[in-house]
C-alpha cells in the first residue's frame, strides 16, 4: 500500500520538475541576457544626460532674459474696465 502512494505521486513530481525546469532555464537565458542589455544601455544614458544640461542651459538662459525683462506692475498706471465686455454675436 506505501509503495502504491509513491508510485501515485510520480506524475505531479515530475509536473512539478518540468515546470521548475522550464522556469531555471527561462531565469539562466534572462541572467546571461542582463550584462548585455545593462552594457547596451549606458550609452543611451549618456546621451539623455547630454540632452537633459543642455535643456537645463537653455531654461538658465530663459530665466536670465525674463529676469532681465521684468516689469514691475506696481509701477504702472493701468486703466481697467470693470464691467467685462460681452462678445455680441450677428446671430438672433
């Protein structure tokens, strides 16, 4: 009777080998892959921060002209309507 229970078990452990298997060979094809794609990618890196200093240069240079362009409001004399003008329409 032991022995029948063994042998009822032999095929879910070999399911259970086949998919643990299949997994360690999926997990040692993605290991090897990881060094080239890690590699692949550092110059694509260095390009985005190249591009992002020059953005950042570029924003620096925007600030510096509005800086330079400010007008300050106070100082103005401004002559508000206060009643909001509405668009009339040809439409009746």
């Amino acid at each position: 009777m032991e022995g029948d229970r063994m042998f009822d078990l032999i095929p879910t452990l070999s399911a259970v080998v086949i998919v643990a298997g299949f997994f360690g060979l999926i997990l040692l094809i993605l290991w090897v892959a990881l060094p080239f794609s890690v590699f692949g990618i550092k110059p694509l890196m260095r390009q985005m921060i190249e591009r992002l200093d020059k953005l950042n240069d570029r924003l620096e240079q925007i600030e510096r002209t509005v800086a330079e362009k400010r007008i300050d409001v106070d100082d103005m004399e401004v002559d508000i309507d206060p009643a909001p003008r509405r668009l009339v329409s040809g439409r009746k």
